[in-house]
C-alpha cells in the first residue's frame, strides 16, 4: 500500500477534510479543465432545459429532502 494511502488512514475526520480541501484548491489553481467532456455535456444540457423551461432549479434543502425521500 502507497505511504500516502496509509497516512491517509492514520489521519482524524477534521485532517482528511483539511486535505480534501487542500486537494481541491491545488487542482483549481492549477488552471487545469478538471470536468470531462461529457460531464460539459450534460451541463449544457441541463442549462438547455432550463433555459426553455422544462426544468426548474430548486434550493439544495429540497433536494436533499426528495433524494431522502427516494430510499
């Protein structure tokens, strides 16, 4: 097992946190596409449907709720 992968194990939940934060701004700064294309592509389609109204945007909440409405 890579060292890094048993540091990783080794670490609280508040520093595995720190470090997908860390992770993530690193990854941003790099100026680096970090979506697929395909994952564009479904974006744009998303934004297509909402531009012409078949679908509307909720807040976060209501989402969480209908998701865990779902299981």
């Amino acid at each position: 097992m890579p060292a890094v992968i048993e540091a990783i194990d080794r670490m609280t939940t508040s520093e595995k946190f720190d470090t997908m934060n860390y992770l993530w701004s690193s990854l941003a700064a790099s100026g680096d596409n970090l979506s697929p294309a395909w994952h564009q592509h479904e974006l744009e389609k998303t934004a297509a449907r909402v531009a012409s109204g078949i679908e509307r945007p909720i807040p976060w909440k209501a989402a969480k709720e209908i998701i865990r409405g779902a299981f």
